[in-house]
C-alpha cells in the first residue's frame, strides 16, 4: 500500500510543514499541498537517482585504473579498482559490471605476486558471471582466461590449461578464433605446455598467438611482447640459445617502446635473458641485466 504523501516525508519537515498548514487560510492551504506532494515526491525520487549517478562515473574510474596498471603503478590501479567496485556493486553486487572490475583488480593482485587475493577476485568474478551471463557467453572467457593465468602463475599448469581452452572454445563462435581473447587463451596454453615439457605444442601455440596478435594489432604491438618471451624460453629449453637470445631481445624491444625503459613487466623479460646469459656462461651480461632489474623493481 503507497503510503500517504505526508508520510514519505521525515517526521520534523512533516511536522513543520502541518504547523504552517494549520496556521495558513483557504488560499495558503492550496500552495502547501503543491508543496507537500513536490516535496514528497523529491523525497521518493532522489534516494533511486542518487544510487543511478554512480553509475554513470563507472567508465571514467575504469578507464583511469586501466592508464595506471599500464603505467606500472599498480598499487595506485589497486585503489582506483577498489573504489569502481564500491561503486558498480553497491546496489547490484550480481551485475556483469562487478565482474568486469574484479577481473581487473585481479590482474593488479597478479602483477604485485598476491596470488591469493587475485585467485580469490578471478574465482568472484567467474561466479557472478555463471549468475549473470549464459555459461557460454563470450565475456565468460575474460575470467576463464584471467584464472588461467594466475594458475599458470601458482604452478598449476594443468588446471591453467583446461580453463585457457575452454575460453578459445567460447571465441570460436561469435568470432572464429580471431579475437584478443583467443589470444590470451593461445598464449595461456602456450606457457602451459612449456611448463609441462610440450615443447612443441608450445612452439606451435606461441606462433599461433603471435600471428593473431600480429593480424588484430599489427607487427610489434605489445600485446604480443608476452607471447614473444614465451616462444622465447620454448627455444630456450630446446637449446636453440641463438634464437631464444634474439627473441628475448625483440619481445624487450617491443616493451620498452610501449612501456619505457623501467616498467615492471620489463624487468621479468630481463631476468629470463639473464637467466639464459648464465647457462652459456657470460657472466658479466647476466649481472647488467641483473643490475637492471634491481633498479627497476625498487622504484
């Protein structure tokens, strides 16, 4: 039952507002009761705006985490993700957005080494969507894919496997396997298969990723330095040192273009070619590169 204009009001406004009333003539009467109903419907309709206009700054907040993760600046990402969470789930803690935002704030945890904190927001994220979305959504692979790769952070390659591929078989569809998320899936099940001693199905893996990344984004986009480190390591473990050397250099050469010289992501680049320059016995290039490295992670 809707409950009389005068009750949507707080008790002293109402209160206030029946003294003038009593106090007023015939003439006055009519004016408080346009009023009265103005107020009360101010009083009904605000609470419901106010919880819309948050909404509204989603994106922007968004889009600033996103500039700042790219940055490097992740701790600074983690509290901008943190207030667009507050935002987009404060009256609907089920809606796709929230997942969206999680899968973020995951990738921030993953960047800084809290694998707990990111498994536990990808894992929160992969849930609302199975409540939101049909299961075989395409937005289902962001999660699949953000999970695989925090699993193939922990170790646990072969779970990280089964969920890469059940995010390329969710791109098959509305796109063919010519998506960025196919990619993500292509590269996750490449490092997985390199973790797993497949070194040729990693092989093969990685190319495919690199040339999808190379036919969405162009030859030496970022999005396939990570990739390119991968096939890397692949030659690497082959024993291919020439190759695996010149590769580690093109995929360092591609994030210092995008990123800059002392970006995070650059310094995991740099300790794996070190890492090389060791088994082949030069010394004094794996302790540049190590140098390098400390100076970039204690900025």
């Amino acid at each position: 039952m809707t409950p009389p204009l005068g009750d949507a009001l707080p008790k002293g406004i109402r209160a206030r507002v029946l003294v003038c009333f009593f106090l007023s003539g015939a003439r006055t009467m009519k004016m408080f009761r346009g009023i009265l109903g103005l107020l009360a419907f101010l009083a009904l309709l605000c609470p419901a705006h106010a919880a819309e206009i948050p909404y509204i700054h989603w994106p922007t907040v968004i889009q600033r985490g996103q500039e700042l993760y790219q940055a490097g600046r992740y701790r600074e990402a983690e509290a901008i993700f943190q207030e667009a969470l507050q935002v987009v789930e404060r009256n609907r803690p089920d809606h796709p957005n929230v997942a969206v935002t999680l899968n973020y704030l995951s990738q921030v945890y993953r960047a800084q080494g809290r694998l707990a904190e990111a498994e536990q927001a990808a894992r929160r994220a992969l849930e609302i969507q199975g409540r939101s979305l049909e299961r075989t959504h395409p937005e289902v692979s962001v999660s699949l894919n953000n999970l695989a790769e925090i699993y193939r952070a922990q170790g646990k390659n072969a779970d990280a496997e089964a969920l890469a591929k059940q995010a390329l078989e969710l791109q098959e569809k509305p796109w063919g396997g010519e998506s960025p998320q196919a990619a993500v899936s292509l590269n996750n099940l490449a490092g997985a298969n390199l973790a797993q001693g497949r070194l040729a199905e990693a092989e093969q893996l990685a190319k495919q990723a690199i040339s999808l990344n190379e036919r969405l984004f162009g030859i030496n986009h970022i999005e396939s330095a990570t990739t390119i480190a991968i096939l890397a390591q692949v030659y690497q473990a082959q024993g291919r040192s020439a190759e695996a050397e010149a590769t580690y250099k093109q995929a360092l050469a591609i994030q210092e273009s995008s990123l800059g010289s002392n970006h995070p992501a650059i310094a995991d680049t740099l300790e794996k070619l070190a890492g090389l320059y060791k088994k082949l016995g030069r010394l004094r290039d794996a302790e540049q590169l190590e140098a390098r490295v400390k100076n970039i992670r204690e900025k």
